[in-house]
C-alpha cells in the first residue's frame, strides 16, 4: 500500500501505517541539507549521493535478482505483467512481449551518449519486457489518451500540456517510481546535464512540461514498498548512495515547485521545516523568518495524546526522539489562537 506523507493543519486525520515501509536512512546521511529550497537544495543533495560505486552493466543481471524481485525469482517487470523467471528468461533473442527481460535505460542512455557512469547506474537501470523495451525505444515519458498498448505501456503522441511529439506512458501504479528516478537523475548528475539531448531536459534541469508531468506523477502515486527496499539495498549491497526522493518525498517540490512554501502559522506567519521525516534519534525544527522563542510545541500520537512539550527557545530546535517508538506522531505547535499540527513518522 501506497503511503502520502502531508501536513495536517488544525485537526488531526486517522491515519493507517506500516512502520517498515519507510526508509532506513543512515544517520548524519543527509546533514547539512537543513533549511534549503530550490537549487541549493538539489546542489546539496548532488554533493551527498556523487560518486558512487560503480556497477558494470553486466553486473545488473545479478543485482536485479535483489533489487527487483517479486518472490520466488520472479522478476518485478514494471513494462509488462510477463511471468519471467530470473536467469532462465534473460535476452538475449526476441520477437514478442514475453519472450524475455532485459535492462532497460528507464532514462534513455542516448540522452547522455551511453556514457559512464549513467550507463550502469542502478536507480534507473530496471528490469523489463525485451520486446516492450525496444517499443519504449528513447521517446520521453509522458501521457496520451489514445495510443498502441505494450504490454502495460502505452505509447502514442502526448496530450499533456506542453509536448505534442510520441511518448511512452507507464502503468499508472509506476509513474511516481519513475518521476522519483528522474528526479535522482537531475540530481545525481546535475552537473553534466547541460550536454545532454532530449526533449525531457533543458539546460541543466527539466523541460518544463516534464517538471510539471513528473511532479504530478510523484503526487498521485507516492512512495511504496518496492521503491524503499530497492533504495535501501542498492545503498547497502551495491552503489552505496540514496535517492533523496525516496526518502523524502517532500524535497522534489522543494526544489522544482516554484509555488513551493514551507509549512506556516497563518495567522503570524511563522515558517518552518521539519527534518529528517522520517526520523529516529532526533528531529530538527528550522524557522525561517518572524521567531520571537515563544512558542510551544507538544508531541502526539495517534490518538491525540501528548506525549512531549517542548518551549522553543531558537530558531533551530534539535528534539529528541529516541525513546519514541516506530510510528506515526504529530508535531503540535501552538501560537496565539491558532494551532498547526504536522505529521512526522518514527522508523527503527
């Protein structure tokens, strides 16, 4: 199941959640992000995941066995609902959907010349439909309302705003992997983009009608299961970085929604942020602009119980968190007559 990480302003909302669906991120990994929007921000996260491990291309066989496995040595086939066994259906040879699965560039190697590093990086290399694949060819994700159906793609001239040429359209249960892919993509490798050729780019950063696509993709089909286990084990086993996007969700309108705000008291207008979400040992409250160190913050769980109050006295607070439990907890800060309430989440 599929989980939505918002705030929740004024009230609480029941909420239902499976504390190992979030990520184990690595304390002190994303340190020093605090505070950042926009381009500082991805400039920041650039800094943290570059230069990772190198897997050869050949070594994808065997990493897809981990990192995309349905059970049973089945591939986790994101193109097509093909029954593919690991090993025995690998391409080689093909001629129709099923035949096979291959590596599939979910972001096209033509767009970066089949160079390295990109060409063998495992957060956008996925095992998929060989026949399918080749259907997808390099044509930009995208929307069509009509087109030609490749085993659960769709490919056809594009009716999202902004593009009119062909494009290939996921299954919808997907779209929010491959926006969170992308946007790894323009940040891992922020520095080299302005090389390269595709519709889906300009400059270094996106074309604007895929910003708008893809931010609306990681919007409907948030973070799940597969897309956490897949981050964690490529981190552990293989390239020894994250994507950010996976771990949180929040940041991909940080940096490409210019409408983008922090949370805020209305009222007073008080901005914050809280990070990491989700947390272990301590979460840390940043206020950007209007603190006057006299507000009070309460920690609550589901039921609305307090289980913590804290009286701010800077304008970035270091809470600990490390006697919570794994779950679902809700910042309350209370200002004057108006009360905000947010939601952050405990993992082990």
């Amino acid at each position: 199941m599929k989980k939505i990480f918002k705030p929740i302003l004024a009230f609480f909302l029941p909420i239902i959640i499976s504390i190992n669906s979030f990520a184990q991120i690595p304390d002190g990994y994303y340190d020093g992000v605090q505070g950042l929007t926009g381009e500082s921000l991805r400039s920041a996260l650039h800094d943290i995941i570059d230069g990772h491990s190198v897997i050869s291309y050949n070594g994808l066989w065997t990493a897809f066995k981990y990192t995309d496995n349905l059970g049973n040595n089945k591939v986790w086939d994101m193109y097509s609902n093909c029954n593919f066994t690991f090993g025995t259906d690998q391409c080689g040879n093909y001629q129709n959907i099923c035949d096979c699965y291959n590596r599939e560039h979910s972001f096209p190697k033509s767009w970066f010349n089949d160079a390295s590093p990109m060409y063998s990086d495992l957060f956008h290399l996925v095992p998929t439909d060989g026949k399918v694949n080749g259907y997808r060819s390099n044509y930009p994700f995208g929307e069509c309302s009509s087109g030609t159906t490749y085993g659960t793609g769709k490919l056809g001239t594009c009716t999202f705003p902004g593009y009119t040429q062909t494009v290939f359209e996921p299954a919808d249960e997907y779209k929010g992997d491959f926006a969170r892919i992308y946007f790894y993509m323009l940040t891992r490798y922020m520095d080299k983009i302005s090389s390269w050729s595709s519709p889906a780019l300009s400059g270094n950063n996106f074309s604007d009608w895929t910003r708008k696509l893809l931010l609306k993709w990681h919007r409907q089909d948030p973070v799940s299961q597969k897309e956490i286990d897949r981050n964690n084990v490529i981190y552990n086993d293989y390239q020894h970085n994250r994507n950010p996007f996976v771990d949180n969700p929040e940041w991909a309108d940080m940096i490409w929604d210019p409408n983008y705000t922090p949370s805020f008291v209305e009222s007073s207008k008080i901005y914050f942020d809280i990070f990491p979400n989700p947390a272990n040992d301590f979460i840390n409250i940043s206020f950007t602009q209007n603190f006057n160190f006299d507000y009070t913050i309460n920690i609550s769980d589901n039921s609305g119980r307090v289980i913590k109050s804290y009286t701010l006295n800077s304008s970035h607070e270091n809470i600990d968190i490390s006697e919570l439990s794994a779950g679902a907890y809700f910042i309350v800060l209370n200002s004057e007559n108006i009360t905000f309430v947010r939601q952050f989440f405990v993992v082990e």
